[in-house]
C-alpha cells in the first residue's frame, strides 16, 4: 500500500513522495489522517540543521510526529481502541505528516466528540507543556513565568494556570502575545527591564517560585534576567524552580553565582515515549509512575474537550499536506506570523 508522506531530504527541502506504507505490527493501529501539525521547534531545527550542512547522500527522514484521524485497522491487542474510533496519535516514526500511518497503541488515545481533529493534533505537543509543567511543579497562589510563548510556552502557561498560579508571560513576537491573548492568557510582556518591573511589582514581596523556559537558541541573558526576579533567602541567595523545556543552552555556573536555584530539564511528552515496549503495549507499575505518555496525551484531550485549555487561535494556517514545503517556508520565514499549522489530508 502507498501513502503521501512528508520527508526532510540531506539539503533540508521539505517534499512529499509516495512511499510503501510498511506493514502493520504487533500492537498498533492503522490511521487514516485527516490532519497533522507542524512543531515550530522540534521539527523546524532539523530542517535548517540540514539548510546549515546539508548533507546530499543523506537518506531523508520521515517528517511529523502528531496527527489525528480515524482507524482502520488494528493487530493483536490494542485494548479499546477499534476500527471507527477517531483518535489522536503522536510519535517520530509513527504519527507523521503522511495520509496513513502505522502507531503503537500507547501512542494513540481516543477522541470526544467534543474535539475536532484539528485541535486534537496539539496533544502531543501539550503532552510535551505538561511534562514540563509537572517538572516545574506549580500550586496555587505560586507565582510563575513562561519565557517563549510558541505552542509549548503557551499551553505551558496555561495548564499553570489551571494548577493555581499566577502567571507571566514573556514573548518577543508581537504576533504571537496576539495569540497567547486570544487564548486567555494575561500578563503578557516583551522581554526588557520593563517586564523586569513589571514581574517584580506583580509578585512582590514574594518574587517568582518558578520559570519555565519554552524556546530555543542562547539562554544566557534570559537566566540572567529570570534571576533577578526570584524568590529570595534572607541571606541574598535567589531561590525556585527554572525549568528548561525548549531547546535552548543555559551555562550555569556552581558556587554562589546562581544561588540556590534548582536547574530541571524537561524532556518529551513523559515517562514511556521512545521505550519500544511500553509504546507497544507494555507499562510502568502506576504507583511509580504515576504520569506517563499516554496519561498526559489523555489529559490533554479532556482539558480541550472541556474548554479549559484553548488551541483554536493558535492555528494560524490550514494547508493541504501538498503544500508541505510553502508551510515549512512560513515557519522559518515568517515566525511573527506562523505559528500552528495545520496540514489537512485528501482521501
């Protein structure tokens, strides 16, 4: 069987061939998409990793990992998911931006009839915020910052929210504090000494309990800014959480430069994804891991069912999966004005 899939070749051109559907294994589910979504990160840094050294004998790679749609077809035991169910799925190497696609059935979770299939593609992203949110461990009346309000940083802020704490939020496109608006989020600023202020008039006498970091590139100058910020010990020393989710590089210096803040790394979407076993069906006793992938992608889908987290305005572009290469070409070109795209598929 043929499929339409999207592939990054060695030069970092972003193309559609028809490829051989590979067969389907023990434990998975066959999806017929309907639609996937582009992460402006992840998936972007390996376009232009390969634009910056290309490498031209480079066998291409599969492109996407978070798409929804409808089965079709299933092998050996995948619980109570059956052919009819329309679904969310995510994984590199299996949810890609293809028409069909072959999933473990840990990596896919059912969907309400209140979620459409374009907002059900953020769960995998959203899997990936509230990783990091659980990281940054919030509780209500803390207060906290978001530096990045892409997709991660945004739902990242929200689901702090939902925990209890008062948010900030810090993002230098101007488009992108429109979207983080018109999904209900408030306290948003340009990054600058009067964020600074403002960060400081809003949580004092208390200061920050935590940050979470949702972009790329150096983080030096944002470390050194979130510092000034923080809780601080009656002997001088900041103090709280900062949690690094996008992927950006921070040096942190030991002994008193950094005071007693705890450094935390965020990693995916939880517990499970890329442990073959557990994707295919095998799992982590729950009283010690209590969030796994599939639990967080299931949390996700129900806060969007229930309204309480909002993707809507996050999609600024629908575009059919031909159109793969002007979507990538947006994102890298135009970050102000492109942010979730969503690639459609034709049957």
């Amino acid at each position: 069987m043929l499929r339409k899939q999207a592939v990054i070749t060695g030069e970092g051109k972003v193309e559609v061939r028809q490829l051989e559907l590979p067969e389907l294994a023990k434990n998975e589910v066959r999806i017929k998409t309907q639609a996937s979504l582009i992460s402006p990160g992840t998936e972007m840094s390996a376009v232009r990793r390969f634009r910056e050294k290309p490498e031209p004998d480079a066998k291409p790679l599969l492109f996407g990992y978070a798409c929804a749609g409808e089965i079709i077809e299933t092998n050996g035991d995948c619980g109570g998911l059956k052919p009819g169910m329309r679904v969310a799925a995510m994984g590199g190497g299996s949810a890609q931006h293809a028409d069909y696609v072959n999933v473990p059935k840990n990596m896919v979770v059912p969907l309400p009839d209140e979620v459409d299939y374009e907002d059900a593609v953020y769960a995998c992203l959203g899997a990936t915020s509230l990783q990091a949110v659980r990281r940054a461990t919030p509780q209500l009346s803390d207060y906290g910052v978001v530096l990045g309000l892409g997709i991660v940083g945004n739902l990242a802020m929200q689901l702090c929210r939902l925990s209890g704490a008062r948010m900030t939020g810090w993002e230098g496109l101007p488009g992108r504090r429109d979207i983080a608006a018109a999904c209900g989020l408030t306290n948003i600023s340009a990054p600058g000494d009067t964020a600074l202020e403002a960060a400081k008039n809003y949580t004092a006498p208390y200061g920050m309990d935590f940050a979470i970091f949702a972009f790329g590139g150096n983080a030096d100058n944002a470390l050194t800014q979130v510092r000034q910020i923080m809780k601080l010990s009656p002997d001088g020393h900041a103090m709280g959480r900062i949690v690094l989710v996008g992927g950006c590089s921070v040096e942190v210096n030991g002994g008193a430069t950094n005071g007693n803040l705890d450094i935390l790394i965020s990693s995916r979407t939880g517990p499970g994804y890329h442990d073959p076993q557990w994707e295919h069906g095998a799992d982590y006793p729950n009283a010690f891991v209590t969030h796994n992938t599939r639990r967080n992608l299931y949390e996700i889908i129900n806060l969007i069912a229930e309204k309480r987290l909002i993707v809507k305005p996050m999609t600024t572009h629908r575009m059919p999966l031909e159109e793969v290469e002007k979507a990538t070409e947006l994102l890298i070109n135009s970050p102000d004005k492109a942010l979730g795209i969503v690639l459609q598929m034709s049957h």
